[in-house]
C-alpha cells in the first residue's frame, strides 16, 4: 500500500508483524524485569541500613516472653537510679541490657563507661553524672571491691596523685556469669560489696 507520495509503504505482511510483536514482548519483558530489578536493589539498600543500624546500635532483638519480660524490667531500672547487677553466662549480652538500662534512664544523654575493671578513678570521675559499666564484676580483685564499696557508699573519689576526695554522681550497672553468694561465702567478693 502506497501511504504518501514519496512512496512510503506500509509492511503488512503476518511474518513481519509476528516479528515486530515478538520484539515488544521481548521489550516489555526486559523492562518489566528492570523494574523489579530496582524495587529488589532498593529493598535489599533499605534491609541492609537496617541491619548495620541494629548492629551498630547494638539493639536487643526478640519477642519471646523471657525476652519481653527482660525488657520490661529494664525499661523499670531505667527510670531509676539504683545500681543494677546483671547476671548471665558469658556472651548472653549482658552488655546490651546495661546500654539500654542506660539509654532509657534520666542519664542517658551523659557519658557511659564499659569495662572498668582496674584501678580507673579518671574512669569514674569522667563519667561524672552518667553510667559506669562493671563488667565480669565478679572477677574483680578484693582490693579493688573496697575502693568500689567507698564509691558506692561515699559517691566520691579520690583522683589518682590526688590528696582530697572529689564527689561524683555515677550510676554503676554491672554484670557477672559468676554466682556472687557462693563467692561471698568462700571469700572472694565482699559481702558489704554484693549488699
């Protein structure tokens, strides 16, 4: 069929227009397939924040009913100020408990200390009105209880090369995987100390 007058013609045949919808198909295929290749990249880009987020916030994850009640427990330490001991076997995530008993407390914009297990009195005099962390407490050598005990009970320090005491404000969690009234009873935690 002749369609203008520069003689332009107008290929009907079946063949040709079998192979001209063959290759839209084709066409909307591949660019159906496109699309759900980006929805899936953006997916996978959003779950991939998520869990760097959970693992870099270090989020306490889980629905089970020991979980929940954990969880309102911290949620009632955390709107104290009384020292906190958390007990569990090593790798449980102690730790997290106690960030997040901090992080839901009146301190949780000051500092929060982990792992003061030396003599560190700058440790507790720059945690001055936050959160220290006690990790493995239980572990702690004897003479080192005593100094924590006068913290505690005296809410003050001594600066190290220091001759006067310095009153501080902290709040101290700690944890152990260590039964502390067996250790109590055999002489290796103090008992003023675990009361």
């Amino acid at each position: 069929i002749d369609t203008s007058a520069a003689g332009e013609q107008l290929n009907l045949d079946p063949a040709y227009l079998t192979m001209l919808q063959d290759m839209v198909d084709i066409g909307s295929i591949s660019l159906r397939n496109s699309i759900e290749f980006q929805k899936q990249r953006i997916e996978f880009a959003q779950l991939s924040r998520t869990l760097s987020t959970i693992r870099n916030n270090k989020t306490i994850v889980g629905r089970s009913q020991s979980v929940n009640k954990a969880l309102k427990l911290v949620q009632n330490y955390g709107a104290t100020n009384y020292p906190v001991l958390l007990y569990g076997e090593s790798g449980t995530g102690k730790e997290l408990f106690a960030e997040e008993i901090h992080a839901q407390s009146s301190r949780a914009q000051n500092r929060a200390f982990t792992g003061a297990t030396s003599n560190k009195s700058g440790l507790f005099e720059a945690a001055d009105g936050g959160t220290v962390f006690l990790d493995e407490i239980g572990d702690m050598d004897i003479n080192l209880q005593a100094k924590l005990l006068r913290v505690l009970q005296e809410s003050e320090i001594k600066p190290l090369g220091g001759t006067q005491t310095k009153k501080i404000d902290i709040r101290i969690i700690s944890a152990t995987n260590r039964n502390l009234e067996e250790e109590v009873r055999s002489g290796r935690f103090r008992e003023d100390l675990y009361y």
